[in-house]
C-alpha cells in the first residue's frame, strides 16, 4: 500500500513517516528528494531558476512515478496536493494522510528550524512565518480536506497514525 503524507511544513511528514515506515517494514520516500534527485538541482535552484510552474510540473510528474511502488510511506511537499490532480491521483492510488497541527505550533516549529533548504520560508520571522501558514492554510486546506485521514493532533505518535490508518 502508498500512505501520503500531507501538510504544511513542519506538520510532520518527514519525521513521522520514517517512524511510520520503520514500525511497518516499509520504505521512506521523500518526494522533495526524488525531485532533486531526478533533476539534479536542490528545490530553491529549480524555484530560482525554472520557476515555481516547472517545479510543480517535475513534483506532479515524481509523484505519479510512485504507481510501480507498494508498502511506501511518501512524504509530499506541502503544496503537492494543490497543483494539477495530484489529490486525486494520490486518494486513487493510495491512502491520504493529512497532518493538521495548530499553525502555532507549526510557526514554532519552524522557527527554530534551519528553512534554507525551503524557498518559500527562508529569512521569515514568526509574526511572517504565522501570516505565511494562515495564508497557505486559507489556499491549501481544500485539497488537504480531501484527505482520507486527518490527524489534528499537535505532537501525533505512531501508534496514533497507526489507530486511523488501521
């Protein structure tokens, strides 16, 4: 089976979908990663140099490389839901998994990450990383409601993950 793993940045995705894939035997696959490596240049040079549209394009394109994979935990951008099909593509090929903490916690979250690797956040502060959340929140969460699970909790665990998915 493909769980997707959605959400704004810092919901989670990446962090719980290693534990998730280790405590069921399945493979990891960041899709920001599959993009960057297919295309040989970091997610903030495709943004600088190609544009967002081309990203897009390549993140929609990564994505549905995944129909030749099973028992994967796929991490998708924040923003891969919203663009092309891509939510229905991944509702029809597998299990949609929406990660929804308080966009506090998020902006909290992210502030005291390192963001250069994220184009979008890079150099914003906390009042600008709230604005951008509720923002992106108010735009994404039509495509996020999609979701086959939602989970609304703040610091989620496996074992929560794996109650609704189960």
């Amino acid at each position: 089976m493909l769980i997707f793993l959605i959400g704004l940045p810092g919901s989670g995705k990446t962090t719980l979908g290693k534990q998730l894939a280790k405590k069921l035997g399945y493979t990891f696959s960041d899709l920001d990663e599959l993009i960057v490596k297919t295309h040989g240049a970091t997610i903030e040079e495709i943004f600088t140099h190609e544009g967002e549209a081309a990203f897009r394009q390549y993140e929609s394109q990564c994505l549905k490389s995944y129909t030749k994979e099973s028992n994967t935990i796929v991490s998708t951008g924040g923003g891969a839901p919203c663009f092309f099909d891509n939510m229905q593509w991944m509702n029809d090929h597998g299990l949609s998994v929406f990660l929804n903490p308080p966009l506090i916690e998020l902006a909290k979250r992210l502030g005291a990450s390192d963001n250069s690797h994220r184009p979008m956040l890079k150099g914003k502060n906390k009042e600008e990383l709230i604005a951008f959340l509720e923002g992106k929140m108010k735009d994404r969460s039509p495509f996020y409601n999609q979701s086959k699970v939602v989970i609304d909790k703040v610091n989620p665990s496996v074992t929560d993950l794996l109650e609704k998915i189960t």
